[in-house]
C-alpha cells in the first residue's frame, strides 16, 4: 500500500495485519541486506589484506578483477534491497573526468514528440540537457552526444522535455555497445579485464580495470532474469542432455586451488528450442543435477556417473551415451590393437551409420529407421557382448569395456523407443569444450558469486551461438531493450525467440 490516505478507511484488525505483513517484509529484507554486506566486507578483507601476498602475477590479477565484480554485483542487490526514502537525499556519486575531447563524437537528439502546449500555446526552445555515453566498436572507441532539448510554454510557465531513455547502467558512460563488448571479450574470447584494459589503452582510452569489473557485476544482476527465463523454458523440454566438467577455483587465504565443476544442461540436436544453461556449483555431488532439474521428470542423456542415479530413482528417465560405451573399446584398440575392439568398433559403427540416415528426418520416420535398422544391430551387438564376456577374464580391460555397456545396456539403447533421445551425449560435450579454452583466464574466484555470474552471462552467449546469432549483436540488443523490456514480455529476449530491434 502506498497510498497513505487509505488507512484512514482500514479498521483495527486490518491494520494489524498490514503492520504484521510489513514488519515480516523488512525483516527479511533486512536479513538479506545484513548477508550481503556481510559477504561484501569479506571481499574487502581478501581483497586488501597481506595474505593477498601469497598470489603472484597473473593469479593476482584474476583473483582481484573477480572481487571487484564481485563487490558491483552485491552494491547493485543492495540498492535493489534499499530504496531512498520521501525527502532523503541520494548518495553523492564520485565526480566522473570527462570524456577525452579527441574522440569523435555522434550526436543523437532527443526532442519531444509535439511542441505545442497542453494549453494551445506554442513552446519555445530555452536550452538543452546534454549526456555523453561511451561507445565501442571493435578498435575504435565513439561518443554518444544525448541533446535533450528543453521547450517552455511563456503562456503556462509548462516546461517539457524528452525523457531519459533507460540504460543498464543508470547516468554511467557505457551504452550497450560497450558493455556488449567487454562480456563477450571476457565470457567467449576469454579475455581478462586487465588484457583489455590493455586494448582499450591501445584504442586511444585507458578505462581501469576496477571500472570493467564494475561494469560487469552489474550486467550480471541485470541479466540474471534473462537467465531465469531461459531455465524454466528448458525445463519444459521432454529430453536433456546433462554432463559436468572440473574449473579450477582459488581458495582465498592460502594461495591454492579448489576443484570446483561447471554443470550443463542443454536441449538435444532434435530440438528446434536450442539452448543450453550452466550451472556453477562447488563439488561434483549429485544434489547440484537435483536441485537445478527440481520437478523435471523428462528422459536424462548423461554419462554413468554416480550423481546422476538419485534422480532415476525420482522418476527421471536414464538415456544412456553410446559414444561413453564405444569410447571404452577405442581405448582398447589404440592402445592394444585389441581384436575383440576392432569387432566391437564395427558393430557399434553400424549403429552410428544408422544415425546418420535420420538426421533431419521427423520423430516418426527417425523412429521407424531405428526399429528396422538400428534395433536388429543392436540385438547382435548384444549378443555378441555376451559371448565374448564368458571369453575374457575377470578384472581385465576388455572385461571392463564389456561390463560397462551390458550393465547399461537398458539406457544405451533407450533412444530406439523414444525418437526424441539421441544415440549419445556428445551434443552436450561439445558446448562444454569451448569452456575448457577460457577458464584459466576466467573463473578464478574468491567466491562462489563469481563462477555463478560467468555461468549465466555464458549461458546466454553459447545459446546465442546455438541459435546462429552474432552474439556481440544479441547481447547488445537486449542490453539496450533490457531496461524498458516488460517482465511480462522477457521471454521475448531468449536467444531462441530474439529478433533484432528494428
């Protein structure tokens, strides 16, 4: 209720439970803002104490670029959390140096729809509002002249102007162009902000490095609904691929490293939704899958590893990797010359030249080919297992090789009732892989906040790429949509539904 003349007409009981209801709110908020400064001083402590001493170089810098995001990150929740009271004055904002003079500049002018007045009168031009906001296409930086000007009715004393168009970064230098810019350097070119700092030097215009991390946290708040968005259009999906892969986190205080693992979880090739969602978690334990999927009950294209059997046991239906099964006898034969390998190797080829035959097929014909063709190769790839499993010993390569697909065997072949799940779970692998170039250069953190940031902006990158997008294009258009972008319509930003603004 923000209308304060309504309590007069609220009796006794309900104005209790409106001060009950209150009270509950500022409580909670208050819990929030208390963990998050919490969390904020011991940022600054890691970031300003001597232990630091204990990174050296290149570590350091990563390490220190981290926490300055990391400190944008929690002042932008906090001021979400903590709105300016009636008559209370804003925080003085540090005075900013002008842009250099040198740069050229674009002007663009903002100027109302109607200059004639509410009351009949025409209006007169009486002078201008004037932003500078830094833009940046790739090796030349610009500056955006925003000319407001201000019209005034002499009749009325009415005085009008265009308003403010909304930015990502309210009253900051960057457009979206900028910004644009520095998430995808970072997060798909796997540039630290102090290379481009270094760049952007290069360009004609030293921005610090405490200012792109800056920059960076808050793109990462405000994008995080995006992210939201995409999640639960994914869990919509009847088939996921799901598949996890080791970063390296710094462990503030003592200079080490903490074996942290980034989640994927992404649509099949079949799907005409692409996308694909990172999840940053700190160990590899199964509770990290249960929590991301919550009541998911769709079928799981995954791997054998142990994490993943508690959501069988919930209802998730296992679709197993063919390419894990015939991966073991490859090994075999690289490295033996196995012979038993080699056969393995032919019948499980068959397999695939099936696959190859209904990519781009629909559901229906995809399935009758694997019935007719895929079926009978599996049933003598089945049986031929099994005869050579009573002819190897206990305990050895080949054994284990075999083992491994006849104990699977159910999950293995669940793609050949169910037209929508592939034959393995490399679509998966491969959006991970791009991943393992970059995260040396960008999730070292000194906490969780950091490897979670880089796993949403990166959601949204690769399931641009997925979509064919420019992904410098994509991320600028909806950061400067973003702002104004109703909640109702955010869906409309999804790399899989984006059309670029007219």
């Amino acid at each position: 209720m923000t209308d304060t003349s309504a309590l007069d007409q609220l009796d006794a009981e309900q104005l209790r439970e409106l001060a009950a209801r209150l009270m509950t709110e500022m409580r909670v908020k208050q819990a929030m803002i208390d963990k998050l400064t919490h969390e904020m001083a011991t940022l600054k402590r890691l970031k300003f104490a001597a232990t630091s001493e204990a990174y050296a170089g290149e570590q350091q810098q990563l390490l220190f670029e981290t926490i300055d995001i990391d400190l944008a990150t929690l002042s932008a929740e906090i001021e979400t959390l903590t709105s300016t009271a009636p008559g209370q004055r804003e925080p003085q904002q540090p005075k900013r140096a002008p842009l250099p003079a040198a740069l050229p500049r674009r002007e663009i002018r903002h100027e109302p729809e109607s200059t004639t007045c509410s009351c009949g009168c025409q209006l007169k031009r009486i002078g201008e509002d004037i932003a500078e906001k830094l833009d940046y296409q790739p090796g030349v930086f610009t500056v955006e002249r925003h000319v407001r000007g201000k019209w005034v009715c002499h009749q009325c004393q009415t005085l009008v102007q265009a308003p403010v168009a909304p930015h990502v970064i309210d009253k900051g230098i960057p457009t979206a162009g900028l910004l644009a810019q520095v998430l995808v350097a970072k997060y798909a070119d796997h540039l630290p902000l102090y290379r481009q700092e270094d760049i952007f030097e290069r360009a004609g215009l030293a921005i610090p490095g405490s200012t792109l991390a800056q920059w960076v946290g808050s793109c990462g708040v405000q994008l995080q609904p995006l992210v939201d968005a995409l999640r639960q259009e994914l869990l919509a999906q009847p088939v996921l691929h799901a598949d996890e892969t080791p970063v390296a986190m710094l462990k503030p205080g003592n200079g080490k490293t903490h074996r942290a693992y980034l989640w994927s979880y992404c649509s099949t090739a079949f799907n005409p939704m692409k996308a694909v969602i990172f999840d940053f978690a700190d160990s590899r334990a199964g509770r990290h899958a249960d929590h991301f999927l919550g009541n998911w009950r769709g079928a799981l294209v995954c791997d054998d590893y142990s994490g993943y059997k508690a959501l069988f046991k919930l209802g998730v239906t296992e679709a197993g990797c063919m390419a894990h099964a015939r991966r073991k006898f490859h090994e075999l034969w690289a490295n033996h010359s196995s012979q038993i390998a080699g056969e393995a190797l032919k019948l499980f080829g068959a397999l695939y030249d099936v696959e190859r035959q209904v990519q781009g097929l629909d559901a229906n014909q995809r399935r009758e080919i694997r019935q007719h063709q895929g079926r009978p190769i599996a049933d003598a790839l089945y049986t031929w297992l099994l005869a050579q499993r009573e002819r190897v010993p206990d305990g050895s390569a080949t054994a284990r090789a075999i083992n491994y697909s006849l104990g699977r065997w159910g999950a293995l072949t669940r793609y050949l009732d169910d037209s929508n799940v592939p034959i393995d779970n490399n679509w998966a692998e491969n959006q991970i892989r791009p991943i393992a170039i970059g995260r040396k250069n960008w999730l070292f953190a000194g906490s969780l906040r950091a490897g979670q940031r880089a796993a949403a902006v990166m959601s949204l990158i690769h399931s641009a790429r997925l979509n064919g997008h420019d992904v410098y294009a994509y991320l600028k258009d909806i950061l400067e949509r973003l702002p104004s972008q109703p909640a109702s319509r955010i869906t409309e930003l999804l790399p899989h539904h984006w059309k670029i603004a007219q």
